[in-house]
C-alpha cells in the first residue's frame, strides 16, 4: 500500500522533505491528490515498508502531518498516524 501524508503549509511539505532526506528513508515529494482537502500542494508519498520509519522521523523531529492517507486503488483512506511503541 502507499501511504501520503499532507501538510498544512508548504512549508511543513518542505521540514518534511529535509527530514526524510537527512535520514535516508525512502519518499517521494508529489503534487497533492485533487481527491484530497488539503492546504498545501505538496505531500509525502511513501510505501508500507518505510511506513514506521517515515512517520518515526516526524515524530522524533516534531513534522505535523495534517492527514495520513492509504492509497487503495484510486481511493484515499484517511488513516490514523503509528502509534510509537514503548
């Protein structure tokens, strides 16, 4: 499954992007799915493997995702964030 997060601002987009990038996870910065609502024309792709490690990563730097989405055929998901084990 591939999972896209978005963004308030373009600018949270882009604290996104440089996290990832610093950390070597796997992603892909795209164009917002029309099919969501959102405040930012960019979002975060990624798929199920790097899932933890993605949204780990915007934990441990405080990134705030607006949504996380499970993309299912041409349908969105709204999914809730991994919750961090203890």
């Amino acid at each position: 499954m591939e999972y896209i997060a978005t963004f308030g601002s373009t600018h949270k987009a882009l604290k996104a992007e440089k996290v990832l990038k610093e950390k070597g996870i796997p992603f892909k910065l795209i164009p917002t799915p029309k099919k969501l609502a959102a405040f930012c024309d960019l979002a975060i792709s990624y798929e199920e493997k790097d899932r933890t490690a993605v949204e780990t990563a915007f934990r441990d730097s405080s990134v705030k995702a607006a949504a996380i989405y499970g993309k299912e055929g041409d349908e969105y998901v709204k999914v809730q964030f991994l919750r961090q084990r203890k």
